[in-house]
C-alpha cells in the first residue's frame, strides 16, 4: 500500500505502520487515501490515526482523543476498514508511546523534541531495569500497566 520502499513518517513494527491521518497522501496512492478517507467520513470522523499493514493492505482509523496533549495517548476506538468494525475501548485502553515517530518533526499538534525526549527518559529507565516483567513490551501497551511502571521507575505520567 505504501509508495515509498520506506515510509517517511510512521512508527513501524513489522507490517504494522501506525501514522498521523495528515500524512495519509504521503504514505498510501490517491485511490487508496480515497477509501480511507471515505471511511473516516462515515465511520469514524474523528479518528486521527491510521494503522497500515503494507503486506496485506488493510487499514484501521484510529481516535485518540489526547494525541496531541498527553506523552502516551490512549486509544478510544478503532475502526477497521476491510472489516467494517468499530471497536471502543473504555476500561484499561491501549496506549501509544513514541508518538513522534506517527508526525514529522515539523508537526504543530504537540512538541516533537518533548515526546522525542520522554522516549529517550523510560527507555533510559528499562535498560537500567534488568528484572523486568517476562513480556513488558507487550504489557506496556495497556494504560494501567503503563501508569504503574512509570510509578514504579519515579516518571511522571
């Protein structure tokens, strides 16, 4: 799906690119940024984020509502696209981290340097903990575990 052999924006684990929905013509063709752009319309107006997976080339539109004011925003709902399913999240949401990785560098919602910086602060802190939790990097995508390491390391949330 994607035009370029490297995304110039997006936060990428394995197939999976995660990308602020203001880069959508940067990262999919126009006939694809259509559809999507269609769906968003009539699905899910105020997602903000776009999962793409590039082997399969399906998309998910995304709605979190403090992207730009909070260091790890949560997820208020999905919408997956070749399914035609919205799925919300209330209790214990997944969160995502390093969100300057979904923005270019020049994005105007938050401070690119900031969030840049918080991501280089809790890394700092899991390579000084050795003990970690068996399965931490899965386990830090959920909002509660996330809020209770930060604690636990002494970062604010």
């Amino acid at each position: 799906m994607s035009q370029y052999t490297h995304n110039p924006v997006g936060k990428r684990i394995g197939n999976l690119v995660w990308f602020h929905i203001n880069y959508l013509t940067i990262v999919v063709n126009e006939s694809e940024a259509e559809i999507i752009l269609a769906a968003a319309k009539d699905f899910a107006p105020e997602a903000n984020i776009v999962r793409l997976d590039v082997k399969r080339r399906t998309a998910q539109l995304i709605h979190c509502p403090e992207f730009d004011e909070t260091h790890e925003p949560a997820l208020a709902y999905t919408y997956d696209i070749n399914k035609g399913r919205l799925t919300r999240y209330r209790n214990n949401p997944y969160i995502f981290h390093q969100k300057h990785l979904m923005v270019m560098h020049n994005y105007q919602g938050f401070d690119y340097q900031s969030s840049l910086e918080r991501t280089k602060q809790w890394k700092a802190c899991v390579v000084m903990n050795d003990n970690l939790d068996q399965g931490f990097y899965l386990k830090i995508g959920r909002e509660k575990y996330w809020n209770m390491w930060l604690s636990k390391v002494g970062i604010a949330r």
